[in-house]
C-alpha cells in the first residue's frame, strides 16, 4: 500500500471553486488513489514540522491545482504557504494542473530556488496553461507538460455535445469580493435579471455576499442560493433549464461540467489564458455592456482539451 498527500487548496479556503478543482484531481487520480492510504492537508496554512514529517517517506505528493505559484513566494499573500527550510516534508512534489496567479513579474531568485528544491524532478508536471508552463521553464524547470486544470479533463467533445446551443429560461451567476468592478458588475446583474425569468446567486468566496448586497440592484427579484458546494450541484442537478453567467472561473467550470451552457466573465489571468488555450467561452468583463446581445445568440461548447499531454502525465504513474 503507498501513502499518498494531497497538497489541497479546499481544505480551509475561502473560495468553493477551490473545491470543484481538489474533486477533479482526486477524480483524474482514482486509479493511484484506491486502495492506498491518502492525506489530504491544506495549502492555505502553515505545515506543522511535527505532523509535516510524517509525510517524508510518503511515495506520492500530489499539488491539486488552483493558482498557487507566483512571482514571489515571500510575504503574506502567498497562496501556497511553504518554506524551504520544508523541502523533505512537501517534496519532491508533483504539479497537477497548477496555474500562475496572475500576470506578474519573473520570478525572483527567493522563488527559482525555492520551486527547484520542492518540485520533483523525476515527474512530468501538469500545469494550467501555457503561460504557466513557459514562465516554469524559463526558470529551469523544463519537466512540464500543459494539460489545463484536472477539473477540465471530462469536458470532452461528447461531453460538449450535449451542452444546449441555445439559451435557457433561468440563470445563475457568480460575483468575486477580491476583484469588485461595481459599474460592470451592477451591467451584469441587470442583463440578467431582463433576460431571465428567474435569476439565482451562489456565493462562491466568503465575502461575496456582502459584495452583492451593496450593489444597488433589485435584490428581491434573486434568489440566493446556499452558500456551499452541495448546494450548487443541487440547484443544478434540480434546475434542467438553466445556465451559468458569472465571474468565478469554477462556479462555470463546475457547471460546465453538468451540461450546462456557460459564459465565464473573466475578470484575469486564469479565464483569458484557459481561453486561448482550451476555448473555454469567456466575455471579458468590460464588454458587459454586450451581454444583451450575445447571451440570445446560439453557441456551441466546444473546449479543446490536451488529451495526448493528459494521457502522458497519467501513463508515468502506471504499473
């Protein structure tokens, strides 16, 4: 039996979506993970030594996702919070479709050094877009492979098929408190309250229910929904004709993933670049103004996935 560590952004987040990418890394990787003993340990806070070295020995150490490398790994908004002095206890770890936060600087010397110490090098990496993959190799870290985020990986052309063309009768959609754009985010709001006969809100982060209640909308006209992962799936597993419009890039991945018609409005980095890449459907932000117009048109889903990239990250773990 091999021991297993999870390195999750889920555990003790702020942000739900970071639940919609921990499920599909342990989907993507239930054939290493059955029948093995698996810890799954949270990226947010600071890894205790005394339990932290426990997993020195462990076969696997597996970083699900989300955006958690940067140009500066010092200070406070580190959004993996390791040091290097915890090399033995966090590597030698394996990237599974790892992004960039956001389009900053080069990585400073505090960061080259501490990535090269942490990050396996006898594995293929598996990061989130192709921005992520040149900014890992013009450090040095050249053992990567883009295969975009494993929460993507089941969106395949038979799964794009049977999401509508045309758009539905109701709508949910998501606001994000760190990235407030009150003008455009009061023209979103609007749209979809004239295009939809019922309008449903999902507090995807813990801060963006405050955020909707001071935008001077008509909030009697929106039924808010309960601010957990359980709940959404079940407002889309119940409600059959709806869609997704919002600015929380997995609030859309999510409903991607149920056969729903999705428009991500994307607010940085992670949407526009998973776009160029993959042709997740995306509106930037400050073309709101057009939603009106665009979201009566028919589209199809059509994403792009890597799949050679993904079968080669998948095969190196096989017997």
């Amino acid at each position: 039996m091999k021991q297993i560590v999870l390195w999750s952004p889920s555990a003790g987040s702020l942000n739900l979506g970071d639940g919609v990418i921990t499920d599909g890394v342990k989907k993507q990787l239930g054939f290493i993970l059955k029948g093995n003993m698996v810890v799954e340990v949270s990226t947010h806070l600071p890894v205790d030594y005394y339990y932290g070295r426990l997993f020195r020995d462990f076969d696997y150490k597996f970083v699900c996702g989300s955006n958690l490398l940067k140009s500066s790994f010092l200070g406070l908004k580190s959004q993996w919070n390791v040091k290097p002095w915890q090399k033995s206890i966090v590597g030698p770890a394996i990237l599974v479709g790892v992004g960039w936060w956001n389009y900053n600087n080069k990585p400073n010397f505090y960061t080259r050094s501490l990535l090269k110490a942490i990050l396996s090098k006898n594995h293929l990496h598996s990061v989130r877009d192709q921005f992520t993959e040149e900014i890992l190799k013009s450090i040095g870290i050249t053992n990567v492979v883009n295969t975009g985020c494993a929460s993507m990986w089941d969106l395949t052309p038979e799964h794009c098929a049977m999401i509508p063309k045309d758009k539905a009768t109701n709508v949910v959609f998501t606001l994000t408190d760190y990235r407030k754009d009150i003008p455009n985010d009061t023209v979103l709001v609007e749209s979809l309250l004239r295009n939809y006969q019922r309008v449903f809100f999902w507090p995807q982060g813990t801060g963006d229910m405050k955020y909707f209640e001071s935008l001077a909308i008509d909030h009697s006209k929106i039924i808010t929904v309960d601010p957990t992962l359980e709940g959404y799936n079940r407002l889309l597993d119940t409600e059959q004709d709806i869609e997704f419009v919002g600015t929380r890039l997995h609030g859309g991945i999510r409903a991607l993933q149920k056969k729903k018609r999705t428009i991500i409005i994307a607010i940085d980095n992670r949407a526009i670049e998973k776009h160029k890449d993959f042709n997740i459907p995306i509106v930037l932000r400050e073309e709101c103004s057009k939603l009106d117009e665009l979201l009566i048109q028919p589209f199809s889903t059509e994403i792009h996935l890597p799949l050679a990239a993904i079968q080669r990250w998948k095969e190196q773990f096989k017997p």
